[in-house]
DNA sequence: AATGCAGTCAACCGCGCCGCG
DNA sequence: TCGCGGCGCGGTTGACTGCAT
C-alpha cells in the first residue's frame, strides 16, 4: 500500500508555467503569504497545479531576490568547499548563499562544477604523476617510525601522520556518508602535494567558522528539536542558517553503517583518522573531487582549504566523531594523510588495532 | 538544411521527517 | 502511541537549446 498521492494527479496540470500561472501565485503570495498549506493554495488561487509544485516555482523562481546563473569563483568555492564537507546537503549549501536555491546549486554542480573539476583533475593526472611517491613515503614512514615517541593515546599511524611532511588533506570518512564504502584502488593515484602553511592560519577561517554553525555539536545527541536562525558575520561573509538548530546531529543515523572502533578512540566515541582511513567510506567520484581540490590550492584555489586542515586534537590524533562533527573539534571532520599510503595498503602495517564493529 | 548529440535547467517524483489529532 | 498529512529535500527526468557533423 503506497501514500496517498497528494493532489489528483488527472485534474494537474504539469510542465512548465505559463507567465498567467507565474503572475497569479507571485500575486497572490505577496497579498496572502502561503497560508501554511502549499496543498491548498492552488485550490485558492484557482491554479490546476499541485501544491507541490506551487511550492517549488515559488522558492525557485518567483520569490524575491532570486539570482540565476552567474555564479562567482567565492559562490563557486563556498560550494565545493561545502560539497566535500557535508555532501549533497543542497539545501544546507544554498542557505549560505543568498539567492541561490538549492536547484540551482544542484543543477549548477551537476552540469558545471563538478566537470570543471574533475576535467582539471584529469589534466592534471595527465600531466605525470611523481613516479617516486611511493619509495619516498616508505623511506618516510620507515624513519618516523623509528623516531617517535609512543603515546598511549595516539596510534603509531596517526603519529606518522602527523609528522609527515608529506602530508597531505583527504576529507574524513564519515561513518554513514550516503556511499557504500570504497577504498580507493590503484586505479586511482594521488600526486602529493605539498601542505602550504599559510592554508592553517588564512584569512578563510571564516568558511571554518560557517562549518561549525552548520554543524553545532553534531554528535550531542541531546540536542534540541527547534528550529533557530542565527546569522554572523565573519570577515567578508555573512552566513545563516535558518534551518538547522544549533545542534542537530544531521548525521545521526542516516545510515546503519556507525562505527565503533575498538581500541582507537579519543574520546566520546570519535573515531581516529586511522579507523576512519580502515572503511574507507568515500566514493571514488568523490576522492578524485578531493584530488582535485588538491591540486587546485596551487592554482589559486585555496580558499578553499581553510577547513581542509588536520584537526589538532589535545591527543594530537586526528578524529572523527561517529554521528558526524565535533563542534569543539572543528576541523576534525577533516583530515591529513599520505593518500598513496591508502592505495598502497599500508594503512594494515600501521593501524594493528583495525578492527570494528557496526553498531547497528 | 537536416540530423544527432551533449549540455543545461525547470520541474517532477518519491521518501523521510515532523507536527498534529 | 499511532496514523495521517504536509513540508522539505535530494535524485531524476525530460524539454529545450546550441553546436557539430
């Protein structure tokens, strides 16, 4: 047994909107408002659409203030930038930018961005890749093993990390990111690039700062149910959300696939970078994105890599925490990591305490 | 000029969430 | 507590357009 359609789909009218159909709904939503029941709206004005579809032309085109096209290279950052964050959360990303709809960033990332840098990327790739990553890392990862010093919380991995002067970011695996899990194969390598020191302290901190609005203590589950809006101004930017609570664990089970590592948490059920880098919870599509996005920092496009730095927990351990952002950890969403180490299986060498369980 | 193809984008569809009775 | 209905979201579709052949 389905739902219940939600008007009489025969007596509908669909396709594109006639000007009279525009010039009716803008006119009477303007006088009226919606009333709070898009079903009956059409009914009211006398418009054979489906409520639905009233909704949808009103947000998407007719409403005030409403920009099409013409995206700017900040416009175009601020949603690649959300895009490896948090996804397809259309919405989420439209909200930080005035007068785009969700439909558009939607349609304009489909049709335009994502090509744009994926066409880069495979340029790039192209172009030659460091054919002595790999002995290099091993040199590396050989040397710092032997140097550092153990700490009971940090394992030998994240240690490698961290000292790794080949570091470079890959975004966190979120434990129920909407993909089923994926390593990277050797299909698909990764040229390293260097870390510029000047991504940790620049002035995109503000795109940090909008991260941690969106997410609130993503992993509190005691969040509240109400809807706020708040708005801030960081820099040159100024963000809002209208529709998340501050602490909304959006990510909360979206996906049956959480997390509980054994034996490599921090604290609070975070997961460390190493478990994280074990699932492997990203598609290929989305690293070759990431890729990119890498590569991209020396083209001038490292804005936007403010919020794709190493998180700095107080264990030094990059972390992840299971139902999504740590607000106070902002940053830990992301994470450093030698990517051929990923492609190269090494991660086994180094991660002896790999083992999980799905909770659910 | 006709046809085919790829890109774009408005609109639709289905489903999850949430409030209400 | 449960079921219903509306809302909002993300994925997909299909009409339209421009370009290449």
């Amino acid at each position: 047994m389905g739902r219940a359609p939600c008007c009489d789909k025969a007596n509908v009218k669909k396709g594109p909107w006639s000007p009279e159909e525009d010039a009716k709904l803008k006119a009477f939503i303007e006088q009226h408002g919606t009333g709070g029941n898009w079903i009956a709206l059409p009914q009211k004005i006398g418009l054979k659409r489906c409520g639905k579809s009233c909704r949808l032309r009103w947000l998407n085109y007719l409403r005030p203030n409403i920009k099409h096209g013409g995206f700017s290279e900040e416009e175009d950052n601020i949603i690649c930038s959300l895009y490896i964050s948090i996804g397809s959360r259309w919405s989420i990303i439209a909200a930080q930018l005035p007068g785009r709809t969700d439909n558009d960033i939607k349609n304009y990332w489909n049709t335009r961005l994502k090509k744009k840098l994926l066409g880069k990327q495979r340029k790039e790739q192209q172009g030659g890749r460091r054919a002595s990553n790999t002995t290099t890392l091993k040199q590396e990862i050989n040397t710092t093993k032997k140097d550092q010093t153990t700490s009971t919380t940090t394992s030998a991995y994240d240690q490698i990390i961290n000292n790794s002067s080949l570091n470079r970011s890959v975004p966190l695996l979120y434990t129920n990111w909407p993909h089923p899990p994926l390593i990277p194969t050797s299909s698909f390598s990764y040229p390293i690039i260097q870390d510029d020191p000047r991504d940790l302290h620049s002035d995109h901190a503000s795109l940090r700062k909008l991260l941690v609005k969106l997410g609130g203590r993503f992993s509190d589950n005691t969040s509240t149910t109400t809807t706020t809006t708040t708005s801030s101004t960081t820099n040159d930017h100024q963000f809002s959300t209208t529709t998340l609570p501050p602490q909304v664990p959006i990510y909360e089970n979206n996906n049956p696939i959480d997390l509980v590592p054994l034996g490599s948490t921090d604290h609070n059920n975070n997961i460390t970078m190493s478990t994280m880098l074990q699932t492997g919870c990203f598609t290929n599509e989305l690293a070759e994105i990431v890729y990119s996005f890498n590569t991209q920092r020396s083209e001038g496009l490292d804005c936007f890599y403010g919020i794709l730095e190493s998180s700095g927990t107080s264990s030094g351990e990059s972390c992840c925490n299971v139902n999504g952002w740590g607000a106070e950890n902002m940053g830990s969403d992301l994470i450093n990591c030698p990517s051929a180490m990923i492609e190269q299986g090494m991660l086994q060498d180094y991660v002896p305490e790999s083992r999980y369980l799905a909770s659910q």
